[in-house]
C-alpha cells in the first residue's frame, strides 16, 4: 500500500489534513486542506512552529491553539520526514449560521466561516487520537495504546503537571476557610433511592438536614450550580442503571439532561431541573421493576442488559431475536431464556413494550403524525401499530394524544 494512499484515506475518515516536512522544516507536499498551514490555525507564529517541528519527539505530538483547534506532529525516522496532521477541530458545533459570517453543515462535519475563509473541520477527540496512532504506526511501525499517547503528551500541559500541586492547596483553603462537606451518607440514600425506583424515598433524602456543604465547582455562582447539577445526573444515570435501566436508555437521557442544563439562565432553575432528573430517573426505574414484578436481576445475566441496549439502539427498525442473539454471539433459544427467566417477559413483547413507550412520549411531546410515528417505530402499517398500541395501553394513539398531548413542554 503506497504512503500517498494511506493518508489520502487517513485525511477522508479523520477530515484533517496532512502536511509532509523534510528535518529542516520545509513544506514538502500537502495532502487535503487548503494553503494555510496547520500552525497558523493554531495561532502560532512560523518561529514556533519551526520550534515545534525541530523537537523530534518519538512520539505523536499533540498541540492546541484556538478556537479548539488541534494538530499533531510525528517523525519518520526511516524517511527522514515530520508529519503534520490536522489542523481539525475538537469542539463539535451545532449552529447554522451564513457563509458570510458562520457555520454551516458538509459532508465531513461543521466548518465554520468567517469571511470566505473556513474553520478546520470537526473531528471527535477519540477518532483523532486513533488517526494520530495509526499514522505513527504506518511511519514507525510501532504500536502505541492510547494509554501512551496521552501519557507522553500529558507532559506538555500546565494544568497536568501542575495538578497534585493545586489540589494540596485548594485542600488546605477549604480546610481553614469553610466548614465540612455535606456526608456521603446522605448521598448514598438519593441514589439508593433512585437505583431501587424509590420516589418517596428519595423525596425523605432530599429534605435531610445534615451538617457540611457542597463543595466549590467553580467561581462563578451559576456555573457552579451547574456542575453540580451535571454531577448529580451522571450519578443518578448509574443508579438506574444498576436498577435495572438499560445503559444506552440511561447514557442517552443523561446527555439530553445535561445538554438542556447548559441552557439554563439561573440558578433556582438549574436546581428544580436537577431534582426534575433525578425524580425521571427513579420513574423510570420504578417503572423496569413494575414490568417486571420482581427484583433486577442483570447482574446475575449479564446479557439481559445487552440485551436492552440493542433493543434501545434498534428502536426505528424491526428487531429479530435473532438478530439480537447474532450481535451477542449467543443461541437464540438461550437468550430468549436468559431474559425471561430475568424479565418475566420475552423478548418479543419486551421490544413492543418499548416501542410503545417511546411512541407514547412522541404522541405526548412531538407533532408527528400518527403514520409517521408507526413507520419510525418500525411497524409494518399503521394499523398494525393502533392495534399493539390499543392491546398495551388500553386505548387508541389518537385518544391516547388528545388525553396527553400538548399539556406540557418537553424541555
């Protein structure tokens, strides 16, 4: 395989661009890109760059600048060449604004305009780390695990090297100017609470009166609030998991909490809306352990909860137990058994319960129409979707929306 055609492919899956150097720095060849140079995206001058390029690190050599920019740098001893990947951009923006002065949506990710001139496209911290590792292996022939790359990298960042050192004094600080933290005890009980589905209990958790504070999670008073907020979603998306919940069900309403806390403007709200999840999320577990009629039972069978999880991820297409059992590697006839000796359901009416519930939610919170609703779900017509619908919920989806719909927002 010809170097040229490997980063060629390289620059396709990871959107950055590759500029080829000899040792003394000079521009070689360019692969992808336009004409600017990866370090004037990084905001760096041409002596710096030259210093960065001179460094001959063994290893490949991450570097940052602005607006989240990053490119890294390998050597090629054997060819005598450095290597510039990128520049990419790590931080994902959803905006759309005009070519004149904004950001706007291709095929490879956001680019962002200012004038004519466009940002480096958006690339994931983790595909570009696994393009960096690729590059370096093709160029060395050496393997390198993730583990190592941030292990050498972590040696040119302040923050890192400088950490133990800030933790011992902001622990002395709290030590002599504010009191106790708020006890673990406590703690243990929300999300006790909520693993077990628990919502008076959690209820009697939060109303506690016990000695200590939160801690300081930022100077800036809404900020702080915030972070708090997100700590606690994270924590109660694992304790319904541990309830019982499926993980990607758990992880993705974790993420769209945690999303629409970013857009809260104050702090009486963000702390209603933390308290709002961590009550879904004993609901929702309340509502596992109620199809169930019993105990969770997962961490005995592991695969039940896999098995949730692709029935979560397969929601919009028709799911087969067997092509269930195929993505696990396991006989169809065990899972089937597996998961409902765990359920006290099978499988087959596990996938309808849960197509339904989530079409209950679009029904409540969407305008989708009730067609549109039934193919997304998966199902072959819409009357075969009134039809399950009325057999678990008791009524049709056009009664069931003009009961709920539309009585509240979905923020």
């Amino acid at each position: 395989m010809s170097d040229y055609y490997f980063f060629s492919q390289m620059v396709s899956i990871m959107g950055a661009p590759l500029h080829v150097y000899d040792m003394d720095g000079k521009l070689l060849d360019r692969i992808g890109g336009d004409e600017k140079e990866w370090w004037l995206w990084l905001g760096y001058d041409r002596e710096k760059a030259a210093d960065i390029l001179s460094q001959r690190k063994d290893y490949p050599a991450i570097y940052t600048g602005e607006d989240g920019c990053a490119a890294a740098i390998l050597y090629d001893e054997r060819r005598e060449r450095i290597l510039a990947a990128g520049p990419v951009t790590l931080a994902p923006s959803t905006d759309r604004v005009t070519e004149s002065g904004g950001k706007r949506r291709d095929g490879a990710g956001w680019r962002r305009y200012y004038g004519r001139e466009a940002m480096p496209v958006w690339c994931s911290l983790d595909v570009f780390a696994s393009g960096c590792l690729l590059l370096y292996w093709k160029l060395t022939g050496r393997e390198m695990s993730v583990y190592e790359l941030w292990e050498h990298n972590k040696e040119d960042y302040e923050k890192i090297c400088q950490i133990r050192k800030r933790i011992s004094e902001d622990m002395f600080f709290r030590q002599e100017n504010y009191g106790k933290h708020n006890p673990s005890e406590q703690e243990l009980r929300e999300l006790e609470s909520i693993e077990n589905g628990d919502q008076e209990g959690l209820k009697e958790s939060i109303s506690e009166t016990y000695e200590g504070t939160i801690g300081i999670l930022a100077k800036d008073p809404l900020r702080h609030y915030k972070n708090v907020a997100i700590g606690n979603i994270t924590l109660a998306s694992r304790a319904a998991i541990r309830g019982g919940m499926s993980a990607e069900s758990s992880f993705s309403m974790a993420d769209s909490m945690i999303q629409q806390v970013e857009e809260i403007k104050n702090i009486p709200e963000v702390e209603m809306f933390k308290r709002e999840c961590q009550f879904m999320y004993a609901a929702a577990v309340n509502e596992e352990k109620s199809r169930r009629g019993g105990e969770y039972s997962s961490e005995k069978n592991p695969l039940v909860g896999k098995v949730k999880d692709y029935i979560f991820s397969h929601l919009h297409s028709r799911i087969k137990v067997s092509d269930i059992a195929e993505s696990l590697q396991v006989n169809p006839n065990y899972l089937s058994h597996v998961f409902s000796m765990s359920e006290k359901t099978s499988i087959k009416k596990y996938i309808l319960q849960e197509k339904i519930r989530r079409s209950q939610n679009l029904l409540k919170y969407s305008d989708y129409r009730i067609q549109e609703i039934g193919f997304y779900l998966g199902f072959s017509s819409q009357s075969h979707f009134t039809r399950i619908f009325q057999e678990i919920t008791g009524m049709k989806p056009n009664e069931y929306r003009k009961k709920y719909g539309n009585q509240e927002n979905w923020k």
